[in-house]
C-alpha cells in the first residue's frame, strides 16, 4: 500500500475520538428510550422534554413509503438536544442486517441533525447503536441520511428516530427500515484477519496497545461476531493509539465516501486591486483523474492570471482545508513552491522519498510564471487538517514566508490505508510529518503569529506583506 498524506477527518465524517465523546449524552438517554415508548408501534418524544415536540407523525418505518414527521424546538431549548423515537420488535430481523434511511429538511436549525439506530437485547442492554451527526446536512436542502446495523441474535427491540440539537426542526419522509444484504467475503474473522495485523505492523503508536491482552479477549468472540461489530471493536482499539487520525469505515461507509469523493469545490484565486493575489485551498478527495486535473489546472491557471496583479506577494488561505490528497494541492502551488523537496514522510521502517509539487500527479505543462521567490502569507486555524497541514508544512523554510492565525487541528502524520474483506477500509497513521528541514512535527502546527480573529489575522497577514515592499514583478 501506498503511503499518502490522507485525511478523512473525523469530526467532518467518521467516529473518532472527539465524535464519540460528543455522543456520550446521546447514548445514555438511549438506556431508557425503549422503557418509555411502551410495546405500541407509534412515534413519541424520546429526549427533549417541554423543549422540543414531535408533529405530524404519520406511518411506519416498515412500510413500502416508510414514516414521515417533524421534530421542532420551542423557541430557545434549554435541553442540547431533541430527538423523536419509534420502537418494534426484533424479531423479523434477528440474524440480518438492516437499514434505516430517510430524508432530511431543516429549517432555522443552528445545530447538526440527523437519524438515528439501536438495537437491543434483554433488558435494555445495547447491541448496537449509530447516528448520522457526523454527516452535515445542508442549510434549506434536503438530503438522504443512512444508517446499517447488525441485528445479532439475542436482539429483542430495534428503536429508531430523528435528532435535532438546538434550535429549529428537522422534517423527515420518506423514512424507512429494511433488510439488505451483506457484501460477499465479509465476515468478522476475515476483517480482523487483515486488520489486526495492519494496526500492530504498521501504527505509529503500535506499543500503546496490550497486543497480548487484545487477542486473547478479542479472538474467543469472533466465531459469534456481526461483521459490524467487528468494525466497532476496531474503533475502539484505534482509539488507544492515541493518534486522533486512524479510522476504519465499513462498507457502507466506505461506499458513502467514495460517492462524495467524486466531485471536489475547486481552488479559489482572486486580487482585489491592492496588489495582494489571495488563494484560497480546500481539501480535495477526489480519486477521479479528470476531478483532480481540473484542481491543479484551476490553481496554475489562477495564478497565472492574477500573478500581475499581485505586487505585494500572495495570501494562501488553509483554514477550511480539512485534507484528503495532498498531491493535487501541492502540484497546483507548484508555481509557488518550484522543485524544492518540501518535506518528508517517517515511519517505523524509515523515511520516504522528498515530497514535491507536482509528483503523483498527471498534468499538462504549467505555463504559470515562476513565483518562488514571491511572498507568500500563510493563514491556518483549527479547521486546517491532515493533508492541509502537509501543505502548510511544505511552506515551511521557504523563503518569504510567514504564517498567521490558530493552531491547526494536529492531524501531522501520514494514513497508510487497508482495504478490508467486503468492502471496508482501514486507515492507519503510520508515518510522521516532516518538513523540508527534518523536523518532525507532531501534534498541532503553532503559526508564526497567532492571531484568533480571523478577519485581523487576514489584515495583519496583508500588513506584512506590504512592509517587505511591492516590487512591479510579482516574482521578485
């Protein structure tokens, strides 16, 4: 497998560290939800209290159209968050797996929304549980959320709903749970197979986890084990790495990201007439060659037609660059960054070849002028992950250089990528950040000037490059 500066951040998609944490309080009033809905089939207020109300509730999930209702909250709640509940019995779908899927509007909402799915056994006890929070829905539009679940055996109750946090309501239609199929090959032995020894080969924080204690706990269950859960005890090792940057998807999961990779928001290059060329960067996982060339041609062309304009030097914008492929970022700025090597990957086998703009990327012959010598102002903040850190890292030591604004989010190392039997994948931080000096750097990148107001670290960014003087050749 290849060794890529890869970022699938958690808070934006899967269940880290700080996705989990955050669903603790909504984990626990699930322990009560199935006692207070009673055996009927209806829809009822699972958390909320006087704060939130559900209307308009009509049909079940298990029907050909599914159910359709509205979550609201009254004016302000004091509650942190409101969530409708349907429960059924488990009995149809003990041994399968199942889907729950529905779509979302919502209005005047300032908190995330969502779906969410559990199944139970004898007396409450929770087999499984997922929500879809982690999944942003956009602002006035709706969107189709989906949740899987294994119903092992033992299962008695499955319970399902809608969440809402803050203010606002979120409608649901539409919304339905059935059976599916699992993928062919999956099985929890088959991906632990793979798994386990990917984590303890090639993890960076490998000897953080009690490997003996883990097989001998972990290996007596797998005979009896959902694939899914399998994927859940996966998260739960990753999580004693300690790295905040691992991740395992299941197959659902991992379809989910690669149908949202297809298209990507392209670079934004722009002057505004006071000699100052701003760039603006944001992550980019498109696997697709026609995405990524259009991303790198975006940037050349961009910069090529502001250069003239651009004086002072340049504002290169990395504060909602959450990662991905570090490659077509790099190889985009290449006007910028030139042949350098701009830093390196290190391992527990070593280190990687130099990184450089333009390497691992298939593209036409830039015509953009050489601006390695132009200023450059870097801004960054907490939202700068993963891949966006490497390219903040590449423009360390480079001449003419500055970086303004917040720490990032210290996603500083390097995933090396599993796929797993029926169609998962696991990510494995396996490598450090290096910069073009040999300096690690692990953890959150600190800027030169930190400055929290982001509209002050622009205009005190835009000061600096001013006081180095503007020169009639951008290059200079």
């Amino acid at each position: 497998m290849a060794i890529i500066g890869t970022c699938h951040s958690q808070e934006a998609y899967m269940g880290g560290a700080r996705r989990i944490a955050a669903g603790v309080g909504i984990v626990a009033w699930m322990w009560a939800a199935w006692a207070v809905a009673g055996d009927a089939a209806t829809w009822w207020l699972a958390a909320g209290g006087a704060d939130y109300a559900v209307e308009q509730a009509r049909g079940d999930p298990r029907d050909a159209d599914g159910a359709a209702l509205t979550l609201r909250a009254a004016g302000v709640p004091a509650a942190r968050f409101g969530s409708s509940g349907f429960r059924l019995p488990a009995d149809a779908f003990v041994g399968r797996r199942v889907r729950l899927s529905a779509d979302l509007l919502t209005t005047q909402a300032q908190g995330r929304a969502g779906v969410w799915l559990r199944v139970d056994g004898d007396g409450g006890k929770r087999l499984g549980f997922a929500n879809s929070l982690e999944q942003p829905l956009p602002t006035g539009q709706a969107a189709e959320r989906e949740l899987t679940l294994d119903v092992v055996e033992g299962a008695r109750t499955i319970l399902l709903g809608t969440l809402l946090e803050g203010q606002g309501e979120v409608q649901a239609t539409s919304l339905r749970l059935r059976p599916v199929q699992r993928p062919p090959g999956e099985s929890a032995q088959a991906i632990l197979d793979v798994a386990l020894p990917a984590i303890r080969d090639h993890a960076l924080h490998a000897s953080r986890i009690d490997w003996e204690r883990t097989e001998r706990e972990l290996r007596p269950r797998i005979a009896t084990m959902a694939p899914l859960q399998a994927y859940a005890e996966l998260r739960t090792l990753l999580r004693q790495l300690g790295d905040g940057h691992s991740f395992v998807l299941d197959p659902w999961q991992s379809r989910q990201r690669r149908e949202r990779a297809r298209s990507a928001p392209l670079p934004q290059v722009k002057a505004d007439g006071d000699g100052i060329g701003r760039i603006v960067v944001p992550g980019f996982g498109s696997p697709d060659d026609a995405v990524e060339q259009a991303f790198v041609r975006a940037l050349h062309e961009g910069i090529g037609k502001v250069a003239p304009l651009a004086q002072c030097g340049w504002v290169l914008d990395l504060r909602g660059n959450r990662g991905g492929d570090m490659w077509p970022m790099l190889a985009g700025l290449r006007p910028l960054l030139g042949d350098a090597d701009l830093g390196f990957f290190e391992g527990r086998t070593g280190r990687s070849p130099p990184w450089r703009a333009g390497a691992n990327v298939a593209m036409a012959t830039s015509t953009s002028p050489d601006l390695t010598r132009a200023p450059v102002a870097v801004l960054y903040g907490p939202h700068t992950s993963s891949s966006g850190e490497i390219v903040a890292i590449a423009f360390r030591g480079r001449e003419r250089t500055r970086s303004f604004g917040q720490p990032t989010s210290g996603q500083t190392t390097g995933n090396r990528s599993f796929e797993l039997p029926g169609g998962g994948l696991l990510a494995v931080a396996a490598t450090h950040d290096l910069d073009r000096g040999g300096r690690v750097h692990d953890g959150r990148l600190q800027p030169d000037v930190v400055i929290d107001d982001a509209a002050q670290a622009e205009r005190v960014a835009m000061d600096w490059l001013v006081g180095l003087g503007c020169a009639a050749d951008s290059g200079n």
